[in-house]
C-alpha cells in the first residue's frame, strides 16, 4: 500500500503533508511533515496540483483558504476536532457582540467560519508571538481553546477573554496521573503542551507546541522524559533521539497512550482512495474563503 501511495502521488503530482500526530506509517511517507504551523506555512506555497493533507479537517480548510488553486484532500471527512467544534459560528458570533471593542485572536484549530470572525490567527507555535505583536491595551478575545488562553495570559500578563473551548486529548490529562509517573521517574523531565488544563502546565518543567517540544527533547541533556500530549509525537522523538526515553501520559488505565481519534482515522489505505478517487476533496464558498484569508495571512506574516 505505502509503494502505490508513492507511485500514484508521483503520477497525480500530489504533494503529502502529515501532522506528528498521525501514525509512523503516514509520518513516513509524507513529502512534509509538521506541527500546525509549518503545515499551514508548506501548504501556503505548495506548488503541486494536489494536497493531500493527512490531518483533520481544519487542517484541510487551512491549506484551500491559503492555496486556493490547489486540489485539497483529506483521508476522512470524519476526522474532525472536538476543540474546532466546541466553537459553533453561531454561539461565537454572539459571543463576540458583547464585547465590540475587543479584536478576536483564534487558534488555528477552529473552523473556517471562525477564521472569518477573526482578525488574526495563531497556532501554539506562535500564540505569544502573536498576542504580543498588539499593544498591551489590545482589549482581546482569545477562541477556542481555553487552556492555551490562559496560558497565554499568564506568559504574556494579558487579560484576554476566553472562549471556553478544550481538546479532548489534551484537557482529560490528570495531574494526579502525572504526579504518579513523577514520583515513579523522579530522573525524568515532564514536557508538556499549553492545550493541557493548568494543574498539569504548572507542574510541568517545559511547555510548548509539538515543533517546540521536538526541539526541547533533541536539545536537552535529560535522558527520560513524561510527555503530556499526543502519541504520535513519540515517533519523531524516539527517531531524533533513540537513546532516550519517552513515557506519554496515558488518557486512562487502559492504555499507554493518548491518541486523538480524529487524527488516526487516516490510514494508508484512505490514502490510497482519496488520491485515487480524488477525494474527499475540501472545498468551501468564495465569500469564506475570502474572509478567512485575511487572518491567516496576517498570521503567516507576523510569524516570518
Ligand atoms: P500544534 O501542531 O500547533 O502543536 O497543535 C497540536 C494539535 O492539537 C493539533 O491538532
Ligand atoms: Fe483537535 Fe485535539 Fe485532535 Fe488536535 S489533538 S485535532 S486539537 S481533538
């Protein structure tokens, strides 16, 4: 399967973009693989006639709004994200009525109609970056993720006003849970991403986004880390550093992992299909397009 994806991208001259969290079999045969950021960065200037973006579908959206020439497709329509959907555009428009003098900074894991409510864009990657390039009497609406935002808050001494989003991988980590890892590794370094709730961030000795986290772990002279994400971070961290060692936090007793079910609904296989059949393939109205542009590029521009 992975030799027929290669040969059908090469003939369809299709571009695979994969995010960290997708399996090691996907992350292998991306063309690019990335955290939010790069992603939508690639993605910006791909010049193939196909995208195939192995992610969820935000993602997607975020690769037609920059590129809007390319053919964008995606595994599974399915593969969505309970934080882009813990904002629906109706309840966010309201949201934002209230409070007319403030400007609207969204996460990139939100839907194109939230993008179009936007003014600018961020990713975990560039979230403080952004918030700081506005005055520190910018009035702020920060959406969806309200653990990100209070972190953003207590990195920057803004006041932002926060949606009340969460990801569901991200904010189900326990701090007792981590604790107990803690006392059972005391050697080992606790690593963290800003979507985890602010019991488990404060007792974390790193926090930052996937690239960031990579680049902690290749760089750092610990040997053992607990890291408080996604799972299929650990295969580019096993790779850039096989000598050392990496405990994910679990989600639950059941496993020794924390795994994003929209993310791994993409297979090989899907792969396979969506460039075969060319699609599922993302398309959205000119009218959002547009709009949703405007943030994301001031976005891209900011993080130059
Ligand atoms: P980053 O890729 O910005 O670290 O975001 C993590 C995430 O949850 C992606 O869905
Ligand atoms: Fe959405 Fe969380 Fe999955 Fe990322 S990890 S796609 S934020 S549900």
């Amino acid at each position: 399967m992975r030799d027929k994806v290669l040969k059908l991208a090469k003939e369809k001259n299709a571009i695979i973009l994969a995010h960290y969290y997708q399996t090691p079999d996907i992350q292998e045969i991306a063309d690019f693989k990335g955290d939010s950021l790069a992603l939508a960065q690639h993605a910006a200037k791909a010049d193939a006639d196909i995208i195939l973006f192995a992610g969820v579908h935000f993602m997607g959206e975020t690769a037609k709004i920059l590129n809007p020439t390319r053919k964008v497709l995606i595994p599974d329509l399915e593969a969505g994200c309970s934080l882009a959907e813990s904002c629906p555009g109706d309840d966010f428009a309201k949201f934002k009525a209230k409070y007319p003098d403030h400007i609207v900074i969204s996460y990139i894991n939100c839907s194109a109609e939230i993008k179009t409510l936007s003014d600018v864009i961020c990713t975990s990657g560039n979230a403080v970056q952004i918030v700081e390039s506005f005055p520190k009497d910018q009035k702020i609406i920060f959406a969806p993720d309200k653990n990100l935002g209070r972190y953003i808050n207590e990195v920057t001494g803004r006041e932002m006003i926060l949606w009340d989003g969460s990801c569901e991988v991200h904010d189900i980590l326990s701090a007792e849970k981590i604790m107990q890892m803690k006392i059972e590794n005391p050697d080992a370094t606790l690593i963290a991403h800003p979507e985890c709730p602010h019991p488990v961030l404060i007792l974390a000795d790193f926090v930052g986004s996937t690239t960031a986290m990579l680049n902690y772990t290749k760089n750092s002279d610990s040997k053992k880390f607990i890291v408080a994400t996604e799972t299929g971070i650990l295969h580019q961290m096993q790779k850039d550093s096989p000598e050392k060692e990496f405990l994910i936090v679990p989600a639950d007793e059941s496993c020794s992992c924390n795994d994003c079910a929209y993310m791994k609904l993409n297979t090989m296989e899907k792969i396979y299909l969506a460039l075969k059949n060319e699609k599922p393939e993302i398309n959205l109205p000119d009218e959002i397009m547009d709009k949703a542009k405007a943030p994301l590029v001031r976005m891209l521009e900011l993080s130059r």
